[in-house]
C-alpha cells in the first residue's frame, strides 16, 4: 500500500508539487520514496510514489518509479501483481534487464516489449493490454518520456482525478490534491486516464469505450490535514473525538435509522472489518446482543472467505473501515456480493472503494484520519453500532443520552489532569517489554484494541484476553512488576474482573485499573467516567493516550510506527 501522485500542467511539475502531495501520502507507506519529472523544457510533468515494501528490500534500487531498458517509459505502482514471476521470468528470457525486485519493474517492460515493433503505438491501447494480464488489486500511472503524458488504471486499489486551474493530477487519496483542485472524479475499476497538457480522457479498460468523468467537488480543505496545535496527528486525533462523537448523536438518526431497517429486513447481518474496526465490529456484535436481543455475526476481514459459505441474497454485510480500502475487507464485500447479498458499509473515506462498493454507506464523519493509528474512527463506529442497536430496540433516544454522557467523559479523559496521570503510568512500565490487558463482555473487544495501540506505537508486546481466558493459560505470562491493564466498568462483569485481577496480582502483576470506581487491587488508577453500554467508547481514551506517551518516551514517531501504513490495500 503505496501513494502515488501525477501531474501534467502549466507549472514548474519538478520539486514542491510533487513532494507536497507525497508528504500528504506519506501515511500509505514510508519506506522509500522516489519521483521523477519528463525532461521538457519546462518539465510541466511529473509523478511520484511513496512506498510500503512488499516486494524487495527497502533499497534505492527497489524505490519507484521503475523504467524500461531505454529509460523512455517510467511506472509506479500502488498494490500487488500476485502474478509478476512468470511475467518477469518470461521478459528475463527475452533480454529484459531488471534492476529490482519489485513486481512494479515488470508493467515498464512489458510496454516497451509492446512498442518494440510500433514506437508510436496508442499508449492508452498498450497499457489496457499490459494491464489485463496482471493479476491483483493494482493502480498504477505510466510516465512516457517521448509524448510526455501519463496514463493511469486501476482496478480496485484507489486512484483519483483532479482537475484544477494549473493543471490535472492524479493520486491515491484526495488529500493530496488539496490547495490544487476543487473538484475530483474517482477512477472506477478498469478505468484507463490519459492526462496530457490538453486535458483528460477516459476509457473502458476492458471494451475500449471513451467514458466521461463524473466529477464531484473536493470537500477537503487544508485544516483537515494539518497539524494546528498538535504535535502529532495522534493526539490530534485522540482530542478530535468529542466533536465527532456530538455530531453523530446530533445528525445521524436518518443513517441510524436506516441501517435498522436493513438488518430487521435481513436472514442474518454479518460484521466484517480488519484490526482496529474489527474490534469495533465485535463491540458492535456484544452491543446487538444486549440492546437489541439479536444475534449479529462478527468475523476479522482475511477470515470472512473461510467462513462465508452460509451468506444468502436474504443477508445483510456490514463492512466497517476507516479508509474503505482495507483488501481483505474489500475482498470480503465482493465475496458476499457475489452471493446476492447486501453491503452497508461504516466508512470514513468518502468515495473509498468501500464507500461506492456498498448498497447503503454511513460516512463516520471523523474527518481525515492521517495518523496510521486509528483512534476517532474507532470510536465513531462504535457510536453509531449503539445508536443503530437502540434503535432496533426502540430506545434510540437512551443512545443519544449516553453518548452525550460519553462525550464528557472522553473530555474528561483527555484533559490535563488525566494526560498527566497516564504519562506518570506510562514512565512507570516504559521498560517492561510485555503488558497484558484483560476485559469481559463489552470490554473485551476494548482489551483487544487497547492491547492493538500500545503494540502498533510502542512496539511493547501488549495483549488484550478475554477476562476469563487468563486462568486457562495466559497468566504463566505474568510475572513480578508485569503491567496489567483492567478494565472494569461497573457493569455486570465487574465482580468476575476483579477476580482476575487479583489472580493477576497474586503473581506479582502490576494492575492498573480503568474503572469508574477504584478499587483496592488496583496498584495504578485511571477514573474513567460511568457512562454503561457506551464504555467501549471511554474506555478505550486511557489506551489511546497511553500508547502515545510510551511512543514519545520511546522516541517513536507516534505517526508513523515502523512496518505499518494506513490503508492496508494488500491481501
Ligand atoms: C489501526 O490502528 C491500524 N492502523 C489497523 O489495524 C487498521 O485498523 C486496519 O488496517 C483496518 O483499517 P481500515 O479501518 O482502514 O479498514
């Protein structure tokens, strides 16, 4: 999962424009990064990529972009050719000389093979020829050096088309055309883009056909995606909260509303997400329980195809993602599509894969999510998971109190005096390598993402267990001094919990409590306030904010944490 950026137009194309949006894709890989400009007298054409390594080292010879052997034609990629071996073995035979080990390296030689007897072929033709015999989620932008345009496809993986005063841009994400377009057309799979100094043109990847862009406004602006006060996006994020979480409660009883509907009409709903809103599905799961009386299937996105079997035209998919293109979920929505059943989607990134993918979408309305971690959308999902609950259980007007009630008590979690409380912890377990982090019912999924926090920022080996699962083999993992976050609502759980934590005690762990209510195991306090079913949503503040801290103590880049991206757009 990669970031790729073009631009053809009237101004200078080398240098600010292209490290600018790349500074702005940075969240979708920062390995390495590369760019390259046609050497025309103004050089009015330029692209560049930003990389998450999947394929080769993190080398210069594996930075994008990638040229043929004459240097005419440069490509770089976003996603996976799962079948460039037999490609690049079959061009390997027939002379080519590859300088990487990247599957990219592939799509500029097997253009210049596709010219090699006709240099002046359509290149929009030569590129929906190559593309058709990759297989995979790809997206990719072909600079030609001799007609200095760029031609752009995809399929799945995104692209967008910016069309502004200065010139015309492609890029992965509509972050980065801010401040360069006002309005924007999504490339649909299979769609061919031919961007020259002139204009755009579009075609069918498959039948050739001319097509129109569908352009809509860009609705991002430049404090979206900018740090302000804050440090890091992290934290800027984490205090983000309570706005998004008030204007789910104020604006989203029609979207609420209507996805009740769908899972009343549905033969079985079905929640599907990776990692963190794979958690929030689970909560969503515990909460359709509770409130609701009904039983709402969960699943993670990369299991859903083992277990999809069952998924009729009767049922009902509802596919949670910040950036609406998570693979395996959107692999997962295709799946159940196939089968004739229904998609709603949870989504953040308005015109994601996901989003235009779906029957029916709720945009999360956190605004752009730039930090690689996830904290507002988790949360915003969550909100609208209990809205949707109550609202099949007729007490919508009970959800809106708590998250009203919620709301304060994510305030009074980031406020100063809580910040300081968790960066206190945080200096006491900087140096403990392992943490253990337990809760039941509605607060196992919260454990589980807790745990998810402090690994992906802190790179401390943080696990979240279901309450119950300790005595049944984890608890040989604790040992004097080992931090063990509980938490501990005061729900119907709280008893069982702190039995737990005791047990935890008794071989010498550290228990930090999360509770809104101390308790004498407690070694470590954080008040949280009460706020019932809607706990998932405060709870989870303490773990956010304490995985920062640890990140900063650690000298981490709570941003970017090694290894990860954003949008996972690989399988
Ligand atoms: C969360 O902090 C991680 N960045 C990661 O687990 C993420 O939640 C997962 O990749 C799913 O992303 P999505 O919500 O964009 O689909």
């Amino acid at each position: 999962m990669c970031g790729i950026f073009g631009y053809v137009g009237a101004t200078q194309a080398g240098g600010e424009i292209i490290l600018d949006a790349l500074r702005k894709l940075e969240y979708r890989g920062y390995d390495s990064w590369g760019d390259a400009v046609a050497d025309v007298p103004d050089a009015k054409i330029g692209f560049g990529h930003t990389r998450w390594a999947t394929h080769g080292g993190v080398t210069d010879e594996n930075a994008h972009p990638h040229l043929d052997c004459t240097g005419r034609f440069a490509v770089i990629h976003n996603g996976i050719i799962e079948n460039y071996r037999v490609i690049k073995d079959r061009l390997i035979a027939r002379g080519h000389l590859f300088h990487s080990e990247t599957d990219t390296e592939i799509v500029a030689h097997m253009i210049e093979d596709a010219v090699a007897d006709d240099p002046d072929r359509d290149l929009v033709s030569v590129v929906r020829e190559v593309f058709a015999q990759l297989r995979g989620l790809n997206a990719i932008i072909v600079m030609d050096n001799h007609t200095h345009q760029l031609t752009a496809v995809k399929n799945v993986s995104p692209l967008v088309l910016g069309e502004g005063d200065k010139g015309f841009y492609l890029a992965s994400d509509a972050l980065a055309l801010i401040g360069h377009v006002d309005r924007i057309h999504y490339l649909e799979d299979g769609q061919v883009a031919r961007i020259t100094a002139d204009g755009v043109s579009l075609w069918s990847a498959t039948t050739g056909a001319t097509q129109a862009p569908n352009f809509e406004p860009l609705t991002l602006t430049a404090t979206d995606t900018s740090l302000g006060i804050y440090p890091h996006f992290m934290i800027k994020e984490i205090h983000e909260q309570p706005d998004v979480l008030r204007r789910i409660g104020r604006e989203y009883t029609d979207p609420v509303k209507e996805l009740a509907a769908l899972i009343r009409e549905s033969y079985g709903a079905f929640l599907v997400g990776s990692g963190t809103a794979s958690y929030a599905a689970l909560s969503g799961s515990y909460l359709f329980s509770r409130i609701a009386r009904r039983h709402v299937n969960f699943t993670v996105g990369s299991e859903f195809k083992y277990q999809e079997h069952f998924i009729t035209d009767r049922s009902l998919v509802i596919a949670l993602s910040q950036s609406g293109e998570t693979a395996d979920v959107i692999e997962s929505v295709m799946a159940a599509k196939q089968r004739g059943a229904k998609i709603a989607a949870l989504v953040n990134v308005r015109g994601s894969t996901l989003d235009r993918l779906a029957d029916f979408s709720i945009p999360l309305g956190a605004g752009p999510e730039q930090c690689v971690l996830s904290t507002k959308a988790y949360t915003a999902k969550i909100a609208i998971l209990l809205m949707v609950a109550h609202e099949l259980n007729g007490s919508l007007h009970v959800a809106r109190e708590l998250l009203w009630q919620a709301v304060d008590g994510v305030e009074q979690a980031i406020a100063p005096e809580s910040a300081n409380l968790i960066r206190t912890i945080a200096a006491s377990i900087v140096q403990r390598e392992h943490a253990f982090i337990i809760g039941r019912g509605l607060s196992y999924p919260t454990a589980l993402e807790a745990a998810l926090k402090i690994k992906e920022v802190s790179y401390m080996h943080a696990e979240g267990f279901a309450g119950g699962e300790l005595k049944h083999g984890v608890i040989a993992l604790v040992e004097k001094g080992t931090p063990s976050i509980v938490f501990s609502p005061l729900d119907e759980t709280r008893d069982d919990i702190l039995s737990g934590a005791m047990e935890m005690r008794s071989r010498g762990g550290m228990i930090i409590g999360v509770s809104p209510e101390r308790d004498r195991v407690f070694d470590a306090y954080i008040p949280v306030a009460d706020v019932g079913d809607a706990s998932p949503i405060v709870n989870v503040i303490p773990a956010q904010l304490l995985g920062y801290e640890l990140a900063l103590l650690r000298g981490h880049d709570p941003d970017k944490p090694r290894n990860l991206a954003k949008s996972v757009t690989v399988k």
